[in-house]
C-alpha cells in the first residue's frame, strides 16, 4: 500500500534490537563457516543452524511491544498493590 497522506517521517521498518539479532545470527554464521574449515562437523553446523533458522526468522518476526501493553502491568501492580496493603 503507498501512503496518500503523510502523518510524519518515514521510519524504517526494523528497529535496534532486530538489527542486533540480525547482526548475531551473520556473526553465528560466519564462526560457523569459519569452524568449518578447521573440519569441526559437530559445532560448526550447529552454529549455521543457529544463524539461519532462529537467529535470521527471530530479527524479522520480533516485534516492539506497543505501548498500551506496556501500560497495562502497572494498573495491575496498582491492584495487586492495593490487595497487599488492604486498601
């Protein structure tokens, strides 16, 4: 869909914490391949596996909280306080 109307700056899709599991699964992938050529058949595919099925699908699914479900723990903390305290 392209946008009609602007409702502010453009911002990238991905935030710093995707980019930094993004950039820990190549450097899981790279020890990986470089595991390899010292002929390690145990770690290096484990570390390739790592990069490439949970690390890369991790950095793209992972998503931010929003913030009305930050929000709502402390209204319970606020409950669960006031239960303790009896007020």
């Amino acid at each position: 869909k392209r946008r009609t109307g602007t409702s502010g700056p453009y911002r990238l899709p991905f935030q710093r914490p995707q980019y930094i599991a993004f950039g820990a699964s190549l450097l899981a992938i790279l020890i990986g391949f470089l595991v390899l050529s010292f002929e390690s058949i145990t770690l290096a595919p484990l570390l390739m596996v790592a990069g490439y099925c949970v690390g890369i699908p991790l950095a793209l699914l992972w998503k931010k909280e929003h913030k009305e479900t930050a929000e709502e723990p402390a209204a319970n903390d606020t409950t669960l306080q006031t239960e303790l305290t009896g007020g």
